[in-house]
C-alpha cells in the first residue's frame, strides 16, 4: 500500500504563540462545562458556532466524551465537579428490565428534568457500551487521585458495581471470554463492520473489571463478606481469561502472521485445536508485510469466527498499554510499529482513527453507503486529534514504568510526541478545533466535524500537560496503582 506523503524529513516548526493558543484552549474548555441542579457536572460535547447553534444533540453531557474532561479536571484538582458528574450519571444508570445496569450514553436538563438517553434517541438506535463501561474506570481514578474513599466505598457506588457487574458477566451462548456488542456500540458509532468482539470494547472491559475489583476491595475493607469476596474473585477470574484471549488471538507481529498463514483448517474435536476460529489464509491481507515490518507488532481490531478484522484501531491499541493488557515487550513493538507507519497514523493531523479504510464495494457493503464514513472521513480512517492523548499518555507511562528499556525507541517516540504536538498547537486554533480532519493526509477538516469540539479542545491540553506542565501524573490514568 502506498504511503501517501513522506514526513522522513518533515520538522514541525514550534510556534512562538505557545502559551496564548494554550490560553485561549482553557477558555475555551470553562466555557463547555454545564450545570445541572445548579452543580458544575461536566463538558458539552461541542460549543455553539455562529450559523450551527443547538444542532443535534451536541449540547448534552456525553458520557464517551467527558473521558478527556474527567482526567483533565482530576489534574486541576476540581474534584467536586468529577464526583459531581459521577453521581448524575451514576442516578441514571437504568434499571429497566431489558438494559438493567446500562449507564447512559448521554444526559441533558431541560426543564428542571434530567433526560438521559441510552439509545433511544441515537442515530441507528444503538446503546453505547464504552459509556458503560468507562464509569467504574473514571470512578477508580477519581478514588485514586482525590482519595475520596468514601465515596468509592458508599452503598450507591457498590451497588452500581454489581448492576454493571451482572450486566457484562453473565452467562450467554458464546464460551469466550468477551462482551458481544453490534455496530455502531462504541467510539465507531456508524456502522463500519465492528459487530462482533472489537478491540476497543474488549480493552475497556478489561479496564472496567480491573477498576471494579478496586472499587469492590474498597469496599471489603469496610464490611467483610463472603459474598462480595467471591464476586472479587470472579471478576479477577474473567480479567484474566479476558486479557489471555486477547494476548492469543488479537495480538499479530510478521512472525504470528507467517504462523497464522500455515495453520490448518477445518479442525475439529477438543484436542491440538490450532485454528480455533477457522481462519483461512486467504483473508490475510497482504498490507500487512509492509505494515508490520520486522518487529512491530499490534493488536487486531477483531476476532470472528472465519472473519477477523485486521484493521489498526489507534484507541483500542493506546488503551491496551495504558491499561498493561499487552506486556512491555509487546508495547514497545507497538511503539517500532507506529513510527513505521507513522506516514499514515499521523501525517498532518494526528492520529488516524481506524487504518486502512474502506472503500468501493466494501465501505458500500459494510457500511451501508453511509456518506458520513466515505473513505478517508470520520471513522473510517479519518483524523482524529483527540486520540494523540491516549498515545502520548501510554508511552510516558511505559516510561514510567520501564525507565532503563529501549532508550533508543523511547526517545524516538518522545520526538514523534513532540512533533505532532507542535502540529495541533500550529493548526488546530486556525481549524477551530474541529472534531476530526479528512483526507489521506488529514489535511481538510473533516466534511461534517463540529468546530469548537470539547475532546479536541481538552485533549490538547492534556497533551500540552504531559509535555510541557508535569509528565510526571501521567501516573494517574494507570489503572493498576492505588
């Protein structure tokens, strides 16, 4: 596949308006946060523009989207309005027979009424499950960095717990360790062909049950009881089924690859099984050769029975590292894999969100025509520069972690953060900090991006906080620690 523009010997140049952009970015931000009741509980998912105000359904509080608020407002301190948005959306969390336990995808006061919409009012109808299950995640860093034990250990916090607990470990048809979700359930909210077991869901599953424990063992401590005790073991049981799934059967380098090509097929009985799921060699695509190099090494965006999607999905990949779902080793050759195919993940405007994209009769067939996904746009292999965070983020951490490992790599990593930092303080105030960037190269903004997008927006200040004001508390999006 050919590589659309070369940066090998590209500069970034720095801008001397640093601090000005950085300004008017944390103006922007206080200007997307909302009150509900009277309380401070979170971001909008876009500001108003001239000629484009209340359109959509931008206005509300986005569970997905107030990730990034979250973890910047926990680095400001403002603990309150973090607590604030966890016990709102904690209050909606359904109890409806058919999605008891679901958190909302979105929430809005109208009227002195809080609406919560869990599907119901989204395009295709759909419940996004990454807003599930990134509310224990957020909750576990919020006990973690303000120390607000109580709140972690409160009866309203444990028993929202166990709803999301019986909603994702249940029994079901499927003997595999992962959470079966449809199209559009997550981040990709328009269909891209992601039905099944994708990459992203399964990592913050992994995520969620982590923080889960914590919060459930905050709890134990208070109260000993058999029953939560063996709840605790259950979960700590499915993580790790979970994580050894994805380890054997996400994780490709040109060596698994080559493996994979030579197995056998059809296969049937208990024992020796080396194709589980049937793959033929023949749905490997040859991209990968290049893609992978020699020692580059990702994980693949699904597993399917005969139909394992080998797309590179940038958040599902950050997330495994910031979440220690791959080992060291195997972060590192993710890290050789991105700078080798750094032409395409981040060209002009980092990072690309899904590559490579689909296009002809494939986006035509597995996307339903859909003109929002067209080639190179939005999900289907568009820009998107609120994912450089979570990027940035996994690789200071392995840092952290790893001090003495690869110094070489990690510097060449660091440059590359550097880099692309510089790119979104140069261009993002002229774009209006808009949503996502179309094109092979991410040059054009994005055909139907919101300007003034709050994850755009606060993204860049986390990334100007990991580089600039203390790298150092990137620690406190490691899930691992207390």
């Amino acid at each position: 596949m050919a590589r659309p523009f070369s940066q090998e010997h590209q500069r970034v140049r720095p801008s001397s308006k640093e601090d000005a952009v950085v300004i008017r970015a944390q103006e922007h931000f206080e200007r997307t946060l909302v009150r509900v009741k009277g309380e401070l509980v979170g971001s909008v998912a876009a500001l108003d523009h001239p000629g484009r105000s209340g359109e959509a359904n931008y206005g509300e509080v986005f569970l997905r989207d107030n990730v990034p608020v979250m973890i910047y407002l926990l680095l400001q301190g403002r603990y309150e309005v973090v607590r604030n948005f966890l016990s709102v959306s904690l209050e909606l969390q359904s109890n409806d027979i058919k999605t008891r336990g679901v958190f909302p995808t979105s929430f809005v006061e109208q009227d002195g009424v809080v609406l919560a919409d869990y599907g119901q009012r989204s395009i295709g109808r759909i419940t996004s499950v990454d807003a599930s299950l990134w509310w224990p995640i957020l909750c576990w860093l919020y006990v973690k960095r303000s120390r607000d034990m109580e709140f972690g250990a409160s009866q309203q916090v444990q028993r929202g717990v166990q709803l999301l607990l019986d909603l994702v470990l249940h029994p079901t048809f499927e003997g595999t360790p992962v959470l079966f979700v449809p199209d559009c359930a997550f981040m990709i909210d328009r269909p891209m062909d992601v039905w099944g077991n994708p990459l992203e869901v399964e990592v913050l599953l992994y995520g969620c049950l982590r923080s889960c424990c914590h919060l459930m063992e905050l709890a134990q401590r208070d109260r000993m009881s058999r029953l939560l005790h063996q709840r605790i073991e259950l979960t700590q049981e499915w993580m790790h089924d979970l994580r050894s799934f994805l380890l054997k059967h996400y994780w490709v380098t040109s060596k698994t690859v080559q493996v994979l090509r030579r197995r056998p097929t059809e296969q049937y009985g208990d024992h020796q099984h080396e194709n589980e799921f049937n793959v033929q060699p023949q749905v490997i695509p040859p991209w990968l050769q290049d893609w992978l190099e020699n020692r580059g090494g990702y994980l693949i965006g699904n597993m399917r029975t005969g139909r394992p999607d080998f797309r590179f999905y940038s958040l599902g990949n950050s997330l495994a590292c910031l979440f220690g779902v791959i080992t060291a080793p195997q972060q590192r050759a993710l890290f050789r894999l991105v700078l080798h195919n750094r032409d395409h993940l981040m060209a002009q405007m980092p990072m690309r969100i899904c590559h490579p994209p689909m296009e002809g009769d494939e986006w035509m067939n597995k996307t339903g025509s859909d003109p929002k996904n067209w080639p190179w746009s939005y999900h289907n292999g568009g820009h998107w520069p609120s994912l450089l965070w979570y990027l940035a983020g996994a690789v200071l951490l392995h840092e952290q972690r790893h001090p003495e490992a690869d110094v070489l790599l990690m510097g060449q990593m660091r440059a590359m953060m550097e880099e692309c930092y510089w790119a979104q303080l140069n261009q993002l105030p002229r774009q209006q900090w808009a949503e996502y960037f179309d094109g092979p190269t991410g040059t054009w903004v994005g055909q139907q991006a919101r300007t003034y997008q709050t994850w755009t927006i606060v993204g860049f200040l986390l990334l100007h906080h990991m580089l600039r004001v203390n790298p150092s508390q990137v620690s406190l999006i490691d899930i691992e620690t207390h």
